[in-house]
C-alpha cells in the first residue's frame, strides 16, 4: 500500500513537471493540441459520414455506434497520454543506454519509462470521446446511470489493457535484436474496437477477446450502458482481464530486465 | 538535347537506387507491413459487409455494388502501401538536426532529390509489398479484376501519379511542418486527415453534397478515388481523361508550391548560418 502511494505521488510530480514543461511554449502546446484534434476529427467524420447515412449497422442504432466510437477515445487517449515512450524504446533506452540511468533509480523501471514523457495533447481525444458520449446519450432513450457511472473506471481499466498489450510487445526486445516488432499491426487491430463487435466472424471475435483483447479495452466496456444483456459478463470481466494482462506485463519486464545487459555506453 | 537530359537525370538515378538498397537493410518490417495493411482493408470489409448486409442482397451504396466496394477498399490499401513515402518527416528531421547543409553542398536539386528518393522507395514497395498485399487480398477477398486492360493501365498511371502527388504534397508538409516543434504530432495529423480527404476510406461518393463540391477542387482525391474508379470502370472515356488530367495539372502545381516553399525555407537556413 504505502509503494502505491509513493507511486501514485510520484506520478503526480512527473506529470505536474513534464505540464509545466511543455506549457511553457503555449502556442505551441496549442498548434499541438489542434492538430491532434483535426486527426480525430477527421477520423469520426468517417463514422459520421456513414453511418448517419446508413443509421443501423448489424442492429445497432446511430447514437449507440457513436456511443461506442466516442468511448472507444477515452481508453485509446488515456494509452496515447502515456504510451510515447514504448514506440522508440529500444533506440531511445536499449541502444542509446539510456536504460542504465533508469535502472539506477529506487522506481519501477516500466514506470519510469512509461512516465518519463507524455503526450499531453492526446487528452483532448478523452474530452472529445466525452463530448460524443453525452451527444449519444441525449439521444438514446434509456442508457443505464450505473452503465455511465461506470464508464470512466472502465475507461482506465481499457487504457490498462491496452498499455499491457503494447508493453509486452515492447519487453520483447529484451531478447529480440531486431527491433521492427510487431507493434504496427496490433496498432492497428485496435480500429475494430471501435465498431460493434457483432460484425465480425468468429475469428476476429475470438482474437479481440483472448490474445489480443482490445474488445475489452473498447467495446465490452459499453455493454452495462447501452443494455446488451448478452456481452454482460464480458463487462464484468474487463478488470479481471486488465488486471491479468498488467501483472503479464510486469512479469514479462522484470524477468526482461534480469536478462538486460548494457551496451556499456 | 536527350542526352543532356538523361545526363541530368543521373544523380536523381543514383539517389533513387541508393534509397531501394537503404530500405533492403530493413526487409523484416515490410513483412510486418504487410499484416498492418490487410488488418486496415480487413476491418472495412467487415464494416461495409454489415452496412450492404442492412440493405440486402444485391443493394448499392453510393453508386457502388458490396463486390465493387470491397475492390475500392483493396485496390485503395494496395495503393497506398504503393504512394506512402515519409519525405515529409525525412525533410523536416534534416532541417531540425542541421544535416540539411549536408544535403545543400550537393550539386542537385533538393526537391528533385527528395522526389527520386521517394520514388526508389515507392519503386522496392511495389515488389515486396504492394504485390504481395494485393495478391493477399485477392486470396483472402473477392476482389474484381479491372473491368478492362484500359481500365488496369490508366489505374497504373494514374497509380504512379498518385505516388508523385503525394511526394510533392510530404515535401511541402515538411516545411511547413518545421515551423512547429510538434513535427511528429503535425504529420500523424496529416495522415488521418488524409486518410479522410483522399477517398481511401470512404469514396466521394458519400460525402454530402456541399463538401464533395469543395472536396473536388482540392488535390487530394487523387490519391485514392481517382485511381479506384479508374479500375472499377466508373470513369472511363472523357471522364477518366478529365480525372487523370487534374491529377497530374495538380502534381505540376504541388511541386511549384514546394519550390516556393522550399525557398523561403532555405534563405532563412542560410541566415541563421545552418
């Protein structure tokens, strides 16, 4: 208990540092923050172009599919906030040495390396997701309140699940030499989260809820809210699987970091 | 006068070459490539087969029958792993960690070197990943062949124009995105709102009414929904002329921009003593 407390201040004073740092170039943060917002702005046109034309898909209503695209934000920007530093991580800590520095510390290494930056801009993914929620609520007649109470725990639990996925495919190149890795992909897998999971075959269903479970991250989440009695118990299970999926993760770095040896640089 | 050209043309050659041996050393990420782009065409074949499957059997959407649109999605990816060059974040990293003076005692023309480096790469994408994504696909999808051996050759050249298009288009973003110190997150915005403009996700054809006007004005269909209808039959004859005419008039106005650009960009290196 008192190592979460020491963590949870600790993450609070590089947060607070690394805010301070880059507001200190408003306009800048600024042309930042707009730019990652015309990205998702481009990226939900593309829902809204389609399915305000073509308003059911597989069942689902056109405020229930913003419901799950604008929810689907939140866990994908809370990940973006805190998941800079897995991209380039073995050529910024592994080749460049940087990993010594962060090994000679009394903290958690992973989250040294995850806490060490931030993407602060992506924040306004997690807003936008809110503010497409609420549009989607004002339109649908009985969302569960507990459903919606709930959203933004499991919005956490999401980012979790995807940070976990992600960090374990960076532990990787602990062993791996070749550091192409197979994060593009996964990267990309996380698209199908964001549409109601029943359009896909069994296939996908069954990589979304097992090797790779984005499904948790994303969709699952909405179950509770939206009243889809039949995906309740993966609803319950969305801690349970993030909860599994970061003890994975931290597994995998400690036994990772055993094997570390420094370039010596 | 041929001569003279082709003797000019030389070191773009070279610089081209060398840009396919560099992406060689990093053969194993084109396989990874791979698998991003079919899980991209992936999750809009399930998209646009739940959208026809509301319609039923037999139904079009925006002008296009679900065989048709599952080939727009294919022959779009297949492009796209084609044109995607990264000269806007190459320029811009050049500029940023001052090896641009590198590159300016080079008797060449940076623009033209930046487009024949891009091309090389386009030229190594073609074999070990356009094809191979494209058969992929083809495998996995039922795809349609070209509806004709006119309509596979003007989506060839439309194809290769898409591909100088969106290198005249990266250089310019480039520059302009050195005025930043947020380059990375500058050019991740590009893609998404490109990814959007261009047709690759969803064609014109569903756009409302009022944006499509403006939408045809602008460059950027060129690059997906241009070359997609060229293969479909959608524009054939005078329509397709007209198409692959404003692509390429658009091409020849891009590159002019980036000249400009790239001007003012160098007189104010040089001030600063780069």
């Amino acid at each position: 208990m008192r190592r979460v407390r020491f963590h949870a201040r600790l993450l609070a004073l590089y947060f607070a540092q690394y805010a301070k740092a880059r507001l200190a170039y408003r306009a800048d943060f600024a042309a930042a923050v707009l730019a990652s917002f015309l990205g998702t702005a481009a990226s939900f046109s593309v829902v809204l172009l389609l399915f305000s034309r073509f308003p059911h898909l597989a069942g689902w209503t056109y405020p229930e599919i913003v419901f799950l695209y604008g929810f689907s934000l939140l866990p994908y920007g809370l990940f973006s906030v805190v998941s800079s530093n897995l991209w380039d991580f073995a050529d910024r800590y592994l080749v460049e040495g940087r990993f010594d520095r962060i090994l000679l510390r009394p903290v958690s290494p992973l989250f040294q390396v995850l806490f060490e930056s931030f993407r602060l801009e992506s924040l306004q993914e997690v807003a936008t997701g809110a503010v497409a929620i609420g549009w989607a609520v004002s339109r649908l007649p009985d969302v569960s309140p507990l459903g919606l109470a709930l959203l933004p725990l499991w919005a956490v639990f999401g980012a979790v699940i995807y940070v976990s996925v992600f960090g374990l495919l960076t532990a990787a190149s602990f062993w791996v030499e070749d550091r192409v890795g197979l994060a593009p992909p996964v990267f990309n897998l996380m698209s199908f989260g964001r549409y109601p999971i029943t359009i896909y075959d069994l296939k996908v269903k069954l990589l979304l809820s097992t090797v790779i479970p984005f499904a948790f991250a994303s969709f699952y989440p909405t179950a509770l809210a939206l009243g889809r009695g039949e995906f309740l118990p993966y609803f319950w299970a969305v801690p349970l699987v993030a909860v599994a999926f970061a003890l994975l993760n931290v597994a995998l770095w400690r036994r990772g970091i055993a094997r570390y040896g420094s370039t010596g640089s | 006068m041929l001569a003279t050209a082709l003797s000019s043309a030389r070191p773009y050659l070279a610089f081209a070459r060398t840009s396919f041996l560099n992406i060689l050393a990093y053969r194993a990420r084109y396989f990874v490539g791979i698998l991003t782009y079919f899980f991209n065409a992936t999750v809009w074949y399930y998209i646009w087969r739940a959208l026809f499957h509301e319609k039923g059997e037999g139904a079009t959407l925006g002008g296009f029958t679900f065989p048709q649109m599952l080939t727009y999605v294919a022959t779009g990816w297949a492009l796209r792993s084609f044109y995607f060059n990264e000269v806007d974040r190459d320029i811009a990293s050049q500029v940023r960690e001052g090896r641009l003076a590198m590159t300016l005692i080079k008797p060449v023309d940076v623009q033209a070197m930046t487009l024949s480096q891009a091309l090389g790469e386009s030229a190594f994408r073609l074999v070990l990943f356009t094809v191979p994504i494209g058969l992929l696909l083809v495998l996995v999808y039922p795809v349609l062949p070209p509806v004709s051996p006119a309509a596979l050759a003007l989506y060839l050249l439309s194809g290769l124009l898409s591909a100088l298009l969106v290198g005249a288009i990266n250089f310019c973003v480039g520059l302009v995105a050195i005025r930043t110190t947020s380059i990375l997150g500058v050019l991740r915005a590009k893609y998404l709102v490109l990814e959007l403009l261009s047709g690759l996700l969803v064609p014109v054809a569903f756009f409302p009414e009022p944006v499509r006007k403006v939408l045809v004005w602008l460059p950027f269909l060129h690059m997906n929904d241009t070359p997609g209808r060229l293969w479909l039959g959608l524009a054939t004859g005078a329509d397709a002329a007209r198409s692959l005419g404003l692509q390429a008039a658009w091409v020849v106005a891009l590159l002019a921009l980036g000249r400009l650009l790239w001007r003012a960009t160098a007189r104010r290196i040089e001030v600063q003593g780069g």
